[in-house]
C-alpha cells in the first residue's frame, strides 16, 4: 500500500471521486433551483439526480476506506465504479430519456469514472489488493 504507484493511483480515484460528488451535488442543487421549469426538469430528473448524489457519496465512502487498505471497500469501488460509467453510457446514448443538459452533465461524470476504472483496475492496485489463494 505504501508504494508510490499505489499512492498515485489511490490519490488521483480520490481526486476524481471528488470531483464526481462535487458535479453530482452541483447538479442537484440545479435541479431544486430549477424546480419549476418543467421542461427541463423532470421527475426522471429528480430521480437520476438524486441517485448520482447517493452513488457519488458511497464511492467516495469506499475510496477513503480503501486508501486505508480494506480489500472489501476496493472491491465494492471497482464494481461501482464500472457499474455507474455502464449506466451513464446508456443515459447518455439512450434518445429522449433525459434533457441535453443532464446528458451533458452525466458524460461529464462518467469521464470521471472512467478515469476512476482506469486507476482503479491498474496492474498495481489489482496485486496489492489480491487475495493468497490457498
């Protein structure tokens, strides 16, 4: 855990993650400044907003857990973490599901993630979070 490449990479997912909350709480707040413009504010924004804050807010939980070494946290990260990019991929390519402006917000986000993925999933994080096999 002490290796440089490590520190890097824990540094850089946190730094990300980061990030990622700030633009999921931005957008909420958004959401309830513009509460009623309908037409750019729907209840499936509602929904998607609130559930990006709660997703962004539990990866930063799993990232400060596991920058202190618990294998279980690095696992739930790497799962959500690639589980969200997924979901924002399909929102962003999906037709009429959601306004420009949230898809533009969510590709922004899932640059991030994506960036976490990558950090995450590199050679180096793998090995220090491996199991012995018996």
């Amino acid at each position: 855990m002490n290796h440089p490449h490590i520190q890097r990479a824990l540094r850089s997912t946190k730094r990300l993650i980061a990030c990622y909350v700030a633009l999921s709480v931005g957008t909420l707040a958004a959401v309830v400044v513009l509460r009623d413009h309908h037409d750019i504010v729907t209840g499936a924004v509602w929904v998607r907003a609130s559930i990006v804050v709660a997703a962004s807010l539990l990866m930063a939980s799993f990232a400060a857990r596991t920058a202190r070494g618990h294998s279980r946290s690095y696992l739930r990260l790497r799962l959500s973490s690639a589980a969200m990019a997924v979901a924002i991929a399909v929102i962003v390519a999906l037709p009429g599901t959601f306004p420009a402006w949230l898809k533009v917000e969510q590709a922004a986000c899932g640059v991030l993630l994506l960036g976490v993925v990558l950090a995450v999933n590199g050679k180096q994080m793998r090995s220090a979070f491996a199991t012995p096999r018996a």
